[in-house]
C-alpha cells in the first residue's frame, strides 16, 4: 500500500499553523516578563518622595555654598 507523497503546500500549512500556534504563547511568556519587572520597578510616589527630598537637599547645599565653613586648621605635631 503505497501513500501518495505530500505536496509542499500542505506542509507549508503546517509549518504556518504551528508558528501561528506558538506565537501567542511567546507573547504570553513576554508579557509576563513585563509585568514583573514592572512590579519590581519604583512607583510614581516613591520617585516624587525622592525627588522632593534631593531637592531639600539641594536647597541646603546651595545655601552653604560659598560660606567658609573652616575658618582656621592648624596641625598638631605628632
């Protein structure tokens, strides 16, 4: 009983419907990955609580900048 040999089309079919088959799984695995590096990221108020806190920060920089905090060093001999 011989079988008559498959074309190139339904092979070609095949292979279409198996990467049609496997491409919603892939974007599945990369969405998961998205949201847990999302997860892992800082939130909005967590980023403003900091910036509001390097900006206090720069505030007091800039109102000692320019000031002689020493104003005489002298060295002990040893």
């Amino acid at each position: 009983m011989n079988l008559p040999r498959p074309t190139r089309s339904p092979l070609l079919l095949s292979l279409c419907l198996a990467a049609l088959t496997a491409a919603p799984g892939f974007e599945h695995y990369q969405l998961t990955q998205l949201r847990s590096s999302l997860a892992a990221t800082a939130d909005k108020s967590s980023i403003d609580a900091i910036l509001q806190r390097l900006s206090k920060i720069d505030a007091r920089l800039d109102s000692v900048d320019g000031k002689h905090l020493v104003t005489a060093y002298r060295a002990e001999p040893t």
